[in-house]
C-alpha cells in the first residue's frame, strides 16, 4: 500500500484564519482600553444575526439604501454608461447589486466580481446574481486583495460598489486610506458607488445599536461565543452586558461589552490569561456618522470627483456617486 507523503508545509487558508484570529485577539486584548475586531462578528450565527439586525425596526441603513437604490438605479446608470464589470466588496446576499444588474438595458456583456472573506456570502451572493445573464467571478479575499487582483484586468469601464455604510465601520484615517486604496485599482472614469449612514438624533442612533429586541446585544456577545469556541476560552457570557454609546466629539457610535463583575478568562489559543475589572469594557465596534458633504469631501481627497448624491432624508442615509479623477 502506498503512503501519501508527508509534506510539513503549506498551511490551509482556514488555517492561516485561525492564526490571525488568536494573533489578534492576544493584541487587541492587551490594549488599553481593551478590544476585539469588529471584522470578527461575522461567523454563521454572527452574520445571521446581522441579516436579523437590517430588518429590526430601528436600524434603518438597509431599507434607507435599499429605497434609494429602487428609486435610483437606472440614474444611476445613466451617469456611468458602457460599464463592463460591476465589482461589490462584500455583497451580503447580493440582493443590491442586483437591484443594479435589474436596471441595466443589457447585461450580456457584463462581468460581475464579488470579493468576500466569507465562502458563505459568496454562495449566497452568486445564486441571487445567477437569476441574471451575465458572467459572476467569485474571490473569497479581503477587499484589499480582491481590488489588487482586479486591477490587473483590461477591460472597459468599472464600477465598484460599498454598500451597507460599511466605510463606517472604519476610523477616518483607515476610510481615507482605504478609499485610496480603491482608488488606485481604478482607472479614470471608473466609477464608485458608495452608501453611507449619516449624522442624525442621538436618540435614533442608540436605539438602532442597543434595539429594545436585544439582537444588537446578542451579535455583540457573540463575539466572545466565537472566541470561547475558536481559541479555547473561558469567557461567562452571562457575565458580559451590551452596551451602545454616542460619541459626539468623534460621531460615531461605539459597541461595548461591559464586564458585570471582577473576573479572569484563560484564551489558550491566544495564550492569554485576562483579568476584567467589574465594570471594564471591550470596545467592539465603532460606526462613525457623517454629513453627506462631508463624504464627498473625503471621496475628493482619495482622489475621486462627485457624479451624484442621493439622500433619503427621512432615514438620514446617502449614496455617493464619484468618478476616479
Ligand atoms: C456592517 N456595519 C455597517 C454595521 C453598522 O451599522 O456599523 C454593523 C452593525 N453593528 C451593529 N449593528 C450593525
């Protein structure tokens, strides 16, 4: 009988993963305030949360764009005529990509790239965009790496899509620096269409992140679920609250998980041993808020140039149209 050789290299990617998840851990945990990664919300249950959270009556952000999408699609087409790829950094189900794809006169001809971590997402995403005529390109990468395997294409003129007010979910020197980014996988004229929650009441904002059905709280103490599962840890869940905070000198809202006693928890694949003071927190996430000039400023400073705007002022969200300079 032969043996499969024994090849001592070449971790897997679920791997490789696993390594960056314990390596992040130990570092964000160590920091002070302590933190954890909102990247990391999204395992199965994490993101079937989040599909609960955008049909919560008190988020807003996913009917707001996808009302303006219904209300704008064509227009928005229009403005970037002879498109041959559309490009979504992280589609959820896709279902807003194929809004787009639905108001295009023909779609033969047209290229879809979905770019996600998440194998899952793009399984989802594929089966919706695949109701459609048109050719669907999977990469099961970060957007970083899925924008650097796309600028290496010939083709004609490219739209990207950044839905969801994910750039929100960024501090404003790693937006600024990632629309770069973006921006320097694009050719002139290229065009991105970017979504974005805007400033609104206090009030709003914090029933939105801390909703009286207690979802927001739930995808929030998931996180430390997937750390006791994934890494071998000990946190008592039950010993974790959820907490939603305005910041208005940095407009953003913050997630926290506020621990409700003195207490220590062992992460064995972080090699980490904690101890949490009673009332200490880990910053989870942070949602910052703009003004929707605002986004137009910091699109022209990644070197981008205004097409459109739409806002729905009833929900406070906009979508930003701009061209690569
Ligand atoms: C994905 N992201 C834009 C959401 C947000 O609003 O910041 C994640 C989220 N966090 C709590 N609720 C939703």
């Amino acid at each position: 009988m032969s043996m499969r050789p024994f090849v001592a290299s070449g971790a897997s990617a679920a791997d490789l993963e696993r390594k960056a998840f314990a390596d992040d851990v130990a570092y964000y945990l160590r920091l002070d305030p302590k933190q954890l990664p909102s990247r990391y919300f999204y395992d199965p249950l994490g993101s079937a949360l989040f599909e609960a959270i955008c049909q919560l009556p008190w988020y807003s952000i996913t009917r707001a764009e996808r009302r303006l999408l219904a209300a704008h699609a064509a227009e928005i087409l229009q403005r970037v005529p002879s498109l041959s790829t559309m490009v979504e950094l992280g589609p959820g189900s896709g279902e807003k990509l194929s809004m787009l794809v639905a108001a295009a006169p023909s779609t033969a001809s047209l290229t879809v790239h979905l770019v996600d971590v998440s194998a899952a997402a793009l399984d989802l995403a594929t089966r919706t965009l695949n109701a459609y005529d048109l050719k669907v390109e999977r990469h099961q990468a970060s957007y970083e790496a899925g924008l650097e395997a796309l600028s290496r294409r010939h083709d004609r003129r490219t739209l990207v899509l950044f839905l969801g007010s994910n750039v929100g979910n960024f501090d404003p020197p790693g937006a600024a620096e990632f629309l770069r980014t973006i921006r320097r996988a694009l050719r002139p004229d290229d065009a991105l269409l970017i979504g974005a929650d805007l400033l609104k009441s206090e009030r709003d904002l914090l029933l939105a992140y801390d909703d009286p059905l207690g979802v927001t709280a739930a995808f929030n103490r998931n996180l430390l679920v997937r750390v006791n599962r994934e890494l071998d840890a000990d946190f008592d869940i039950d010993a974790f609250e959820h907490r939603a905070i305005w910041n208005s000198v940095e407009s953003r809202v913050e997630m926290h998980l506020v621990s409700t006693r003195r207490q220590r928890v062992r992460i064995a694949g972080s090699r980490l041993d904690l101890t949490l003071e009673d009332g200490e927190t880990i910053w989870t996430e942070s949602s910052y808020k703009y003004r929707a000039e605002e986004i137009v400023a910091i699109l022209g400073r990644a070197g981008f140039r205004e097409i459109d705007q739409w806002v729905d002022a009833s929900d406070g969200f906009a979508l930003t149209l701009v061209a690569a300079a």
